[in-house]
C-alpha cells in the first residue's frame, strides 16, 4: 500500500476505460455482421428518444487506433470493451464463424497488448442476434446453450491473449427492459411480471455453463472469469425497519437475484425474493410462482462460478416501503419489490434524471458487497457521470469524490482490484440515444469522422493515474 495524498491504492490496482460494442463500433451490416437486436429496435420502433441508431455511432470499427491512442493518453493498464455476437457468429450458432468479426477483436487486442493494455472482454453487453430473439431472445432455455457455444468461440479465437473475461453485462437492466422497452410498467404482465424471471433464470445457467467451459476446456489459458452486476446504493429514506427492510429487499431483488446464486454458499435465488414472488403469484392465482426454480443440480452448477465480481456503479437513491400503496392483485415485479425511490435535493445532478454524483454511496455499495460476496475480488467495471460541456467539471467532482471513497473502502479491508470509467467515449447511450454524453473524450457525431476530443476530466484523470503510480514507484 502507497498512501498518495489522501488516496490509497494497492501497488498493482488496475485503472482503466469501459465501452460496448453496440455503443461505439458501429459498421452495423458490414464485412458479414448480422442485425442484431439493438439495430432491430432502433430501426423498427421508435422507442429512441432522438430516434437514432447505431449504424454508424463513433465508429470504433474503422477508428479502433484513434480509440487506442485515447487509451494510451490516459494512461490506462486495462480497456474494458465487449464483442458483438451477431459480428461474430452472424446466425447466432457457432456453427458459422465470421472470419472478420474474428479479424476486428484480434487487431483491437493485439493493439492493446502492443500498447501495454490489458483487455478486459465483456461476452455479452445486450446485442444478441435479432434471430435468435425471433427464438424469444432470453426467455428461450436453450439460450444456455447457444451463448456457451458463443462465449466457446471466444475463447477459443481470443483466450491466448485475453485474460480476463466476463460473461455478462448488468443481466438485472436487460432483464427488465432492455429488449422489451423500458419502464416500470411495458404493459403485459408476460412483460412486467413473467420475463425478468425467465430471463434471470436462463442467464445464471448460461453463465455457469460458460464458466465450466472455460475452466475445463481452457485451464491452460489460465485466465479469469466473472460476471458485471450492477449495483446502485439503496439507503432507507428513514430508519423505521419498514424502510430498512424496503431497501435490502431492493438490493436483494437488484443485486442478489444474481449474486447470490453465484457468490454465496447457500446459493439459489435470494429468500425474501422466492418468498416474495411465491406469495404474490399465489394471490393472484397463478398455478405457480412466476419465479422459476432451479434445480438442485442448477444450485449447485451455479454456485462459486465467478473469479471476481465486476460491479457497476453510478449512484445512489433513497428507499421507502410502498407496501401500502400498492395493488397486490396486480402482477408486476414493480410490486413484487414494492419501493418508492427519491433522492435528497441537495446531491449534485448530472445531466441523465438517475444520476446523482453521491460518493459515499459507493463506500456503503463496497462494504454491503464485501459481506455479501465473503471479500471476493471485486473489479468497478463501470462508474461514471453523465454531463456533456468539454469543461465538464461535474465529472471531475464526480471522479474525485469516488475515486476518494474507493481508497476508503480498500483501506477499509475491501478486495477492490481495479476500477473502469465509463466511459472511454461519448456514445450510443440506449434509450437515450445520442442527447446524454458519458464520454471522458467527447465524440462529434455531426462529423462523419467522429473526432475524438479530450474533456477536462480525461486531463484530471490521466493526471490523477500517473500520480497514484509515480508514487506507486
Ligand atoms: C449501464 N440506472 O447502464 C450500462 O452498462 C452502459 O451500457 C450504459 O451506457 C451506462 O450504464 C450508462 O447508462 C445503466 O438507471 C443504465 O440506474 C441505467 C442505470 C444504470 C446503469
């Protein structure tokens, strides 16, 4: 441990940059890519708020140097980024490997290796085949079986130079709305109250199924494996046990439903969430709980698959028991969780409504995490803010306090590994198409060679990097 200022890291903590390949790479039906279920939903609803697309988005396709030549400024030991299904095998199957998907990620991984970066691969940031989401996309099981044919693939073409992996991105966002709309209520019960849980159901056993693979087919590879949860804080708005009890059942339904099948020695489903589920399913005369079970062989397929936890974390809201309002006859998993969310007005605001810049959120976050997961190695692999002035000082503030809190909680005795900003550039933010920027570089959409320019928080944070290992020296 090196105390620098009032910040502490370990000697060989990992800083980095984070992006996905739906967001930036753009190049969306070329060289034998396939539509995948982002181009499908841009191109086919209007769902997006500036009715955008990622047809072309920042171009990291054709400008992966310019992207590396920003990783290299900032001084960076590691670049999170993730492969494109659908550019890889464009049929969903492994049975049909493009050859220039494989060319792209090997040029971009062989040019970080050059420049010293190490990549950290996301298998799955949302952009499955649009075909395979004409099979039902995650709610069809035998998904299990196609990702783990994909993520074999990758291993395969990938796995001699990437050491690091994770499977899936924030499963908990895209269960709930990334591919269906997004909202507390899309209007279906199969939407608001049946998929999540089919979805969560399928995605820890592709997840657990994929982790066998890599450690029984490809130990010589010796690398890691994990999955990104994402993970805001919940506080009680109050300290009555009704708000207390709101919030960890908002963690366990955000967070646990995924973690502690994987991380906790119990494993299956949280309890309060698979009593909960059961009990409402049963008022509202369903034959059974719209929780799918697992299998004693799934608990035990699922439990302890993780090498590290990848969290992402942007914020913190506070949590009230809405148990009282609520109509428990009416299927959602809005009222299966049952809380209000507010914010106090005093928190800095950035530019995108969730978002609030709360630092000793992310404290609390990695102290809950801490127990929760018995101090597995725990990698930030998103944390950022969303503002879009080059001068944007919001973001330097942001930076500075969490970064602050992060050195609390390793000092603190939290195995924090590395931390990832997201995001290396400004880019397709979902929903929100191109109005909200995440970009440490701001990218110019309206120029067709989508220049890359440096923020004031890039420059505070490259500086930030060199002092923490100049002093590391
Ligand atoms: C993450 N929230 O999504 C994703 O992993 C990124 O792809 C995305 O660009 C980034 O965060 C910024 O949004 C989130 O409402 C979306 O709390 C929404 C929330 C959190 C994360």
């Amino acid at each position: 441990m090196v105390v620098f200022s009032a910040y502490v890291f370990p000697k060989d903590f990992i800083f980095g940059a984070a992006t996905a390949s739906f967001q930036i790479e753009g190049a969306w039906n070329e060289s034998g890519k396939s539509e995948s279920c982002w181009d499908h939903i841009t191109h086919f609803t209007d769902k997006i708020d500036d009715h955008s697309n990622g047809d072309i988005a920042c171009d990291s396709y054709h400008k992966l140097d310019e992207d590396i030549k920003a990783l290299k400024e900032l001084g960076v030991d590691s670049y999170r980024f993730s492969i494109s299904w659908p550019r890889i095998l464009p049929d969903g199957f492994s049975n049909n490997v493009n050859p220039d998907g494989i060319r792209y990620y090997n040029e971009l991984i062989d040019k970080l290796l050059a420049n010293n970066i190490t990549p950290l691969v996301t298998i799955y940031h949302w952009d499955h085949p649009q075909s395979l989401q004409l099979l039902g996309g995650w709610t069809n099981p035998r998904m299990v079986e196609y990702f783990a044919d994909y993520a074999r693939v990758a291993f395969e073409h990938f796995g001699d130079r990437v050491k690091q992996w994770a499977t899936f991105n924030e499963p908990e966002k895209f269960c709930r709305d990334t591919i269906w709309g997004e909202g507390l209520s899309l209007g279906s019960v199969a939407l608001d109250a049946v998929a999540p849980y089919l979805c969560a159901h399928t995605i820890l056993r592709a997840h657990a199924k994929a982790y066998h693979i890599y450690k029984n087919e490809f130990s010589k590879q010796n690398g890691k494996l994990g999955i990104v949860l994402n993970l805001t804080w919940y506080e009680p708005l109050t300290n009555t046990t009704k708000d207390i009890d709101a919030s960890n059942r908002k963690l366990e339904f955000e967070f646990g439903i995924y973690a502690h099948p994987i991380f906790t020695k119990d494993g299956d489903f949280p309890k309060v969430v698979k009593e909960r589920v059961a009990n409402l399913s049963k008022l509202q005369s369903f034959t059974k709980s719209r929780l799918p079970e697992f299998t004693e062989e799934d608990i035990n397929e699922i439990r302890d698959t993780a090498d590290f936890l990848g969290i992402n974390h942007y914020t913190t809201s506070l949590i009230s028991d809405a148990s009282d309002e609520i109509d428990l006859f009416t299927p959602s998993t809005f009222n299966d969780i049952a809380v209000n969310y507010t914010i106090d007005p005093s928190w800095p605001a950035s530019e995108i409504f969730w978002l609030y810049d709360v630092p000793w959120g992310l404290y609390k976050a990695l102290m809950y995490v801490k127990n929760y997961t018995n101090n597995h190695p725990v990698y930030i692999t998103e944390n950022g803010f969303c503002e879009e002035a080059i001068d944007d000082q919001g973001r330097v503030h942001y930076y500075q306090g969490y970064l602050q809190s992060l050195s609390n909680a390793i000092s603190d005795g939290t195995n924090i590994v590395g931390h990832y900003a997201w995001s290396l550039l400004d880019n397709f933010e979902w929903y929100r198409g191109y109005t909200k920027k995440f970009g440490l570089y701001y990218v110019n959409f309206t120029d067709p060679s989508r220049p890359r320019t440096a923020r004031s928080s890039a420059k505070w944070l490259k500086n930030f990097i060199h002092d923490v290992k100049s002093n590391n020296l």
